[in-house]
C-alpha cells in the first residue's frame, strides 16, 4: 500500500487550515506494504515507512506529519494505529509532540552521527596523450553531415517507423549494408541475410547462441586475441578453444586439432598481431569448415584501413552458406553509435531468430541516419579522408619510435588503427604501461590479449586517438617509461577501457 501524504479530501482539509499554515510534508510518498504481509502489523508498517522517510531526507527535519485523525481516515484504520506509529516514533526519537502544535520531524542525516567513510582509490591520472588500441579519431567524427542525416530523417521518417522495430533492423538499413558490403568488401550479401546489431560483441553474441541452440558446444579464437571475444562465447555456453596465430594468420592445423566446429578470425587484420590470413590459409579454413560442417565467423572489424593497396575482400564472399560477417562503425565512425551488422548463411537465419529472441535492435532513428548517411557517399568521403590521415599518422609514429625508441622493432600490416612494438627480452612492458599511466600515456601491453605471457615483451600501440602533433611528446613519455617503470598499478588495462566492437 503506498500513501501520499497530503492526499486528504476537502472536508479534511477544511480541518486543518492553521497546519497548513506549517511546514507539512503533504508529498511525501509513504511505502507501507502490502496489507497482507504476514505477522508484520499495519502499525509496525507505517512506523517503518515514516522512519525510512525521514532517514533519507524526504520528511526533513521540522516537517509536520499528519493529524493522527486525518491519517487514519486516508489509511481506513483506526486512529489507534497511528497514534501507535507516532509514539513509537517519538520514542525513538525521529518525532517531537507538543500539545496544541502539530507533530514534527526532529531529526535528519544531517544530524546523525557520521558515518565511517568507505576507502577511496586514488584517482588515474588525466590521460593526455592515447596511444592504447581500439579507438578510431574521434576529434575527426563528421558531426555536421550526421546531424545533417538525423535531420533528415527525423523529418522525412513515415509514422510506422516509429513504432516497433524489427528486431533485425530496419529493412532500409540491412538493404544498404547490403549494397555496401557488396560493392566494398566483396561479400555475398543480400537484405534477408544482413541483422543490425549494437557492434561486433552484439553481433558475435547472437550467433554463439544460436551455434549453440544447433548443437555445436566449442568454439576456436586467435591467440593472441581480443578478449571479448572468449567472453562473449562464454557467455552464450561455448567452450572455447584458443588457436595460434603467426606471420600468416590462424594456424588452420591447430585449427583441425581441437574440437571445435567454429572458429572466430579476423582474416583481414587481425588483433593485436596486425596479420593478414594468407591465400593458402584462407582457402584452407573455408575447407575446413566445410569438412566438419562447421562455421567460420569473420571479423571485419577494420578492414577498412589498408594503406599498401586495397583492403583485402572478406572471405564470406568465398562460401556465403559457411561463413557469418560481422561488421560495424566502431572503428570507422564512433562506437558512441553501438551500430553494427550480421550476415548470416541463409539456413542459420531461423536459428538466429530463435536463439535471440529478446536482442534489440539499436534505435529505428539511428538506423535511418546511417543509410542516409551511406547512401549519400558521406560514409565513402569519411573514409577516404580517414585512411589518407592515418596511413600518415601511422608513417609518423613509426619514424618518431625509430629515432627515440631505437631498441624497440616495428611489426604488423600496413592496416588498421594499431601496430606492434617488440621490445629486447627482459624489459618489463607492464611496469611501463604502469609508468606511462602515471605520466598520463595511454599503453597497452600484449600480455593483456594473451593467455601466457610470451617470451619477447611487446606493446600494443593505437594511433587512432591521437593528433599528428601529440605523437612526438607521447613517444618521449613512453621512452621514459621503459626507462623507469616505477608507477603504481593502473585500476584498469588498457584493454578494458577501449575495446569495443
């Protein structure tokens, strides 16, 4: 029973013109339970609800309760039952009476003795320079042309689009995804076989769920890998499997060796090692998954970004009925948007649908915005300008390392956002991400994205989030840092803070 105070009729209230005149506490909600809540008596509740009102300050101190009268009309109990609650009250010392004056509040947390205060982390320091992986450049999102298609759409948007949407995205997004993937990344795809999800994790989730609704119960990772990855599969009830990965990608041998009849590859650029799957292995893996009626679920997660030549096509397009496409606009656009999308074989999509049958689109809006944005070649413009940036950026980072950093070694495909700083065997990579943290560097270590910590020490350097003119001091901060790792533990990895698909 819940019971706002001050909720009285007009002929009560005609009684009590001079308390008005107080200080009441006519809207203060009062949660007296249920009436039928066992040996607790309706006394004991109200008692207990007027308590926990003045405890966290919704009855302050010196606020008026009701007539014990008026109370009990709107209650429809006895006058007795109120008059219980507010001696019991006074007794405690939460109500002070005094005869011909109305019954106040007299105590507040302000006036409670000081409770023992929790113990407080220190707090990061500000990062001023990001060189930890996952981000694309922010400062570079088109903020005008999106809102340009915000515009556009919340205004042109028929009124059935704003209802409920389909949970596997609007039908005029997964037409352009479609048309996109298609012409750009080479893939098999079609509206029917294209689900817009919230990014990669979303997309990786729905179908290890309905992998697993179809009776496979492993699946096989990069190692090293990204760490969502195992975590999203075992979320959905996988085992998973990791499978290394050398200067040609997966090892399709090792692959063939577990149990698994799924295998998650970024056969474009994988992360963090920057490889590319060779031809040979491609062709191999696809085999595979056709020898053990198997999956092989393609991140695309920066493919986008070559810069020695065209960006390899996916290997979807090879055997669209054996390989799931998973794409989004994280590492291209912001992972603000949480826009993503799935293509999936044509006989897994009833599983698909079957297995996630709560998964909820991203708002209908957001999606229209995106085609809109697609389909007028601002997403082509945004990401011809974004390459030439980061193919210099990256040209940039590498030739400041060379010259302040000259014991590190460079590695990893001219790709993506991110490359590989292999460091002399003995030095402590994880002291001087710590170091850098304390200098207000953002690292990340490799060790964070293995199982086991490796022979040679390495870190994983973004170049995304960061300007051209902010490379230079960031790099001498980090050769500081291997100098003296000598900073306190840092209260998150760096693999927590960025990584999201």
């Amino acid at each position: 029973m819940s019971l706002t105070l001050g909720g009285f009729g007009s002929a009560v209230r005609s009684n009590l013109v001079a308390v008005f005149q107080t200080n009441l506490a006519w809207a203060t909600l009062l949660d007296v339970g249920p009436p039928d809540d066992g040996p607790h008596r309706l006394h004991d509740r109200l008692a207990h609800a007027l308590r926990t009102a003045i405890r966290n300050g919704r009855l302050a101190e010196g606020a008026a309760v009701p007539p014990s009268r008026a109370l009990a009309e709107e209650l429809g109990c006895s006058r007795w039952v109120v008059t219980e609650a507010y001696g019991q009250l006074i007794a405690e010392g939460y109500l002070s009476a005094r005869v011909g004056s109305a019954t106040r509040v007299s105590w507040s947390p302000d006036t409670a003795p000081p409770r023992p205060r929790a113990q407080r982390t220190p707090p990061r320091p500000p990062i001023r320079y990001d060189l930890a992986p996952g981000l694309p450049d922010l400062r570079a999102f088109p903020r005008r042309r999106w809102a340009d298609a915000v515009r556009a759409v919340t205004g042109s948007a028929v009124h059935y689009d704003l209802g409920l949407p389909d949970p596997a995205g609007h039908a005029v997004l997964r037409t352009t995804v479609a048309q996109y993937l298609r012409r750009s990344r080479g893939a098999d795809a079609h509206t029917a076989s294209v689900s817009v999800c919230a990014g990669v994790t979303d997309g990786l989730v729905r179908t290890c769920r309905a992998l697993r609704a179809e009776g496979l119960a492993d699946l096989a990772v990069e190692h090293p890998g990204w760490g969502r990855l195992r975590d999203a599969a075992t979320s959905a009830g996988l085992r998973v499997h990791p499978v290394p990965v050398d200067h040609d990608g997966l090892h399709v041998d090792d692959l063939a060796r577990t149990p698994a009849r799924a295998v998650v590859v970024g056969a474009a650029h994988q992360f963090p090692t920057g490889t590319v799957l060779s031809p040979a292995r491609r062709a191999r893996l696809v085999r595979w998954a056709r020898e053990v009626h198997g999956f092989v679920i393609e991140d695309d997660y920066d493919a986008e970004f070559r810069y020695d030549h065209h960006p390899v096509a996916v290997m979807q397009g090879m055997d669209p009925s054996r390989v799931f496409l998973l794409g989004s606009v994280s590492k291209t656009l912001s992972p603000a948007l949480g826009l993503g999308w799935l293509v999936a074989p044509a006989t897994m999509s009833p599983a698909l649908r079957a297995a996630n049958l709560v998964a909820a689109a991203p708002p209908v809006l957001d999606q229209l915005a995106l085609a809109t944005f697609i389909d007028r070649g601002w997403y082509d413009a945004h990401l011809r300008a974004a390459r030439r940036r980061f193919r210099s950026r990256r040209d940039l980072l590498i030739r400041t390392l060379g010259a302040q950093v000259p014991e590190g070694r460079v590695s990893g495909t001219a790709a993506g956002l991110h490359i590989l700083l292999h460091l002399p065997v003995g030095a402590d990579t994880r002291g001087a991400v710590r170091a850098a943290a304390a200098a207000g560097l953002h690292l990340a270590d490799l060790d964070d994205y293995r199982v086991h910590r490796p022979a040679e020490p390495t870190l994983v350097l973004g170049y995304g989030n960061i300007s051209d003119t902010e490379i230079p001091p960031a790099v001498a901060l980090l050769r500081e840092a291997l100098r003296s790792p000598t900073a306190p533990p840092p209260t998150r990895t760096a693999q927590l803070s960025h990584d999201d698909r």
